[in-house]
C-alpha cells in the first residue's frame, strides 16, 4: 500500500512489501549462532569500526539469511530429483519426453491434461470436506450484461481509493498516491475539483452524509476534513457504444499503454489547498478513514497498528483503539449504527462498539490466513472481508466462530464493496479482474477486460451507486485511472 512519499516506485514496492513472503529473519540461541563456523571467527579477527555489540548482531542476521538461502537451495535440490524421477517413471512408460522434438501443441495437450486429473482430484476432496465453503471456479450459466460507461482519466500516479457521495450533487471521488484527491462528474467524465492539502500518498476518501463534506488519509499521518463546492457541467450525449457480455470465458488480451501522464485532465479544474479540520494523532501511515453514522465523529486506521475515533468538530481524540498485532489495512462504519470494524495483516478484523457510551466493547474475527485488506458492513448483522488469501467471507455478527459463506478465487482480494440494496459484493484483485457474487458466494459475473477496456494494473478498490441512472458501479486500479460500469443488475438477480 501507498508510502509517505507517494511516489509510483515507493508506493509498488510498499505493495509488494505488504504481499511478499519475506525472509524470516529472528534472533537465535547460542547453538544456532555456531553454525555460522569458520567465516564468523575470521571476520570477527579483523578490525572493524563499528560497536562489538553492533557488528555481533549484524553478524548473527547475515548468518541467519545465509541459512534461509540455504534452506531454499536445499528444496530446490529436492525438486529437482522429483522432476528427474518423474521422467524416468514416464521413460519406463513409453513417454519420455524429448524438449527438441516435442511440439508446442503436444506440451499444451500433456499439461492440459494433468491440469484436468489434478483439478477433479482437488475438487472431489474439496467437496467431500464441508458444505459451507462455495467456490468461485465453478462455471455459471449467467450471461450478464456489464457495460464500461466512462472512463475518469487524470491523476498522475495509481489511484488506491474510491467513493461516491451521499449527497446532491452526486459526484465520485478518488484517492491517489500522487498526494492528491479528484472529484468527477459521474456522467461527464470531467474533474470538478482537486484537493492538494496532503504532503503524502491519499489513501482513502469518504464523503460526509449529509453535508459536502470530504474525508481523506494519507501517508502524512494524518486525516483530512474538507468542505467541496461544484456545479456539475451539462452532459453530452454519449457516444453509442455496444454492450459488452461478461463471463468467465471472456478472452484475456495483452495489455495496452497506459493513459498518457501528461494530459492531465484536473489541470484546469479548481483547487482546494487546505482542510477546514486536520486530524493528527497517528505516529505512521494513515491508511483509511470513514465516517460514524451522523458524521459528528470520524474513525481512522494507520500502520501504527491503531484506530483512533476523532471529534471531528473539536479535532480531539475521543478513543484510541488498540489490539491489532500488525499494521492496520482498512476500517468501515456502519451505516445506521455506531459500529466500526478494522481490518489488519495480523490475519484477523475487529468490530468495535460504541452504542453503548459506557461500554466499548470488541470482538476479534478469525479465519483468513493472510493480511485481511478490508471488512465492510452489509445490511443487517453480516459483515464481508476480504484477503490477501484469495479468499472473501460473509460473517454473521452473532457467530464469530465460522463464516456462513466463503468464495475462493485466483488472486488477492482487495478494497471490497457491496451493493446494499441488491446484496451484491464486488471483488477488485490483484490480476486486475473485477467479480461479482451474492452474498451466498454464488458468481453472478465478472467485468470485461481486454486490450480495448478495463484495468490494465492491479484494481484496488470498488464503490457502488446504486441509485445513480448512467453508472451503478465504479472501480480504480494502479493504471491510474477510475471506471464507472452499467450492471443489469435485475438481471442478475433473475438469471442466479
């Protein structure tokens, strides 16, 4: 996720920092430190400037990552001889396989087909262990109609957030790690407004509930409260674009440039360069941001491994929200409650009560088994969270112990949404495809992506408008570019 400096380089390897498996690397006992042998004692033998104390620890690291590396060469070793193995047995069958004569139809042909015995053993094992689980590869008769709208073209690095407001005019919002936030008219497509009050990344964005009112986080350490004031253009007629068919099947295409930096579209828009209300009491990233029901108080969530609950009229800290092991990802509020969930790569979320003044109560969700990049609040009880697991769960607040439903899918989860009013969760992943389920895990469809629309990076998060005629949902992805997308969403409903 997005750096304090913003930049497109430091905000890619923060992201990649947050995925990657990295290198474990721990202090251990005196007998490990033995192992570092002969190389340890002739370094120690020479002079060296630095603190005995500091040179013994940088000793014991670099002995620690010689042994990772050496683990790694090991299993690769291992592979090897399996590989070796396996051609013998094929040999002995009358198959060996021979790189120079072999054909590129008969290698797709033999891995078709092991790919075909492995994926019916998984699924027969799969199916046989519970009932609750509902995967997301299995093939749906749904020919829904998903139509790219408009494409909102103008920030200069990737775009981490979107949000549309509650409020007229309605206009959509995005949070992007060139330190700024856009808003857009829906139907033009043009930028209204830009806030440059940030000195970091923007890494979320919420519009107040009743007033024109914008609430943005950043890698500045801090969140920012800004009042906004547009007049929407007339719109022109749309160009007769013809509706695209979404589903699985859809061919993948190769990617396409991205959209030009230098025609910057927010150029020539007005700019707001200072908040009414500056929220600072974070000692790292703060990484999102939402409003509690009523829009008095506001929730943030930072990689200080914190959530703090603002008065947002005063700016003073009302509670600081403490408990998570690692670094906080995401935080939502309920709509009609005072409820909060945060999220974090500790594997787990947490729902925060504040109905009761006296009471602050929290529960602790576990189930994923990697970083937990967003929970949201659905109608009724039921929470939705999604991970770096590949996996999305439906929870029941009443039952913490297990999900009511999960959907697997092929690649990282990102800021998830649901559509409210229809029930209906939108997936942004990391391989740059966007799904939709019920909230039963049942696929409804999935956004067309080719060389001519779609994201051509990563898409980091979703918003729905659901009573918005031109575009009911909209997406923005690290190609630095949002979309707004027409979903026959009746249709849907009738066809699952």
């Amino acid at each position: 996720m997005p750096t304090e400096s913003g930049s497109c380089s430091t905000a890619r390897q923060a992201k990649q920092k947050r995925k990657s498996h990295s290198l474990s690397i721990r202090r251990t006992n005196s007998s490990e430190q033995e192992r570092t042998g002969l190389p340890r004692d002739m370094l120690e033998g020479q002079d060296s400037k630095l603190p005995s104390s500091v040179r013994s620890t940088l000793l014991e690291l670099f002995g620690q990552i010689e042994r990772e590396f050496e683990n790694l060469y090991i299993e690769n070793l291992e592979l090897r001889r399996e590989i070796e193995t396996l051609n013998d047995r094929l040999a002995a069958e009358g198959q060996a396989i021979d790189g120079a004569e072999l054909s590129k139809g008969q290698l797709k042909t033999k891995a078709s087909h092991s790919t075909s015995q492995l994926s019916q053993k998984l699924k027969t094992t799969y199916k046989a262990s519970t009932s609750k689980i509902v995967s997301s590869f299995k093939t749906t008769t749904s020919r829904a109609v998903c139509q790219l709208v408009k494409e909102y073209i103008g920030h200069r690095d990737g775009i981490w957030d979107i949000s549309v407001a509650r409020t007229q005019p309605v206009v959509l919002g995005t949070a992007s790690a060139d330190h700024t936030a856009l808003l857009w008219s829906i139907e033009t497509g043009r930028s209204l407004a830009k806030y440059t009050g940030h000195v970091g990344s923007v890494n979320s964005i919420k519009f107040h509930p009743s007033e024109q009112l914008a609430l943005t986080a950043s890698g500045d350490q801090t969140a920012h409260v800004w009042r906004y004031a547009v007049q929407l253009p007339t719109p022109q007629p749309a160009a007769d674009t013809s509706q695209q068919l979404c589903g699985e099947d859809e061919v993948e295409c190769s990617d396409k440039d991205e959209p030009d930096a230098d025609t910057d579209a927010s150029s020539d828009c007005p700019t707001i360069r200072a908040p009414l209300t500056s929220l600072k009491s974070h000692q790292g990233v703060v990484i999102a941001a939402d409003w509690l029901v009523g829009g008095k108080q506001a929730v943030t969530a930072s990689w200080d491994r914190t959530a703090n609950l603002y008065d947002v009229e005063t700016s003073e800290l009302v509670h600081s929200l403490t408990g998570h092991d690692q670094e906080l990802t995401h935080c939502c509020t309920h709509p009609t409650q005072r409820l909060v969930v945060t999220s974090s790569r500790d594997t787990t979320f947490r729902l925060w009560d504040f109905r009761d003044p006296s009471i602050h109560s929290v529960n602790v969700f576990q189930g994923h088994t990697d970083t937990v990049t967003s929970a949201v609040f659905t109608v009724g009880d039921n929470v939705v969270s999604g991970s770096d697991d590949r996996t999305v769960k439906v929870w029941d607040l009443k039952n913490m112990r297990s999900p009511i439903a999960t959907i697997r899918t092929d690649s990282a989860i990102n800021r998830i949404n649901v559509c409210v009013g229809q029930k209906i969760i939108a997936l942004p992943h990391d391989n740059r495809q966007v799904r939709l389920f019920d909230m039963s895990g049942v696929r409804l469809a999935r956004l067309p992506r080719s060389s001519r629309q779609g994201h051509r990076r990563m898409v980091c998060g979703s918003a729905w408008s659901e009573d918005h005629p031109v575009c009911n949902l909209f997406t923005c992805g690290f190609d630095r570019q949002a979309i707004g997308w027409n979903i026959n969403i009746p249709a849907l409903l009738q066809e699952k």
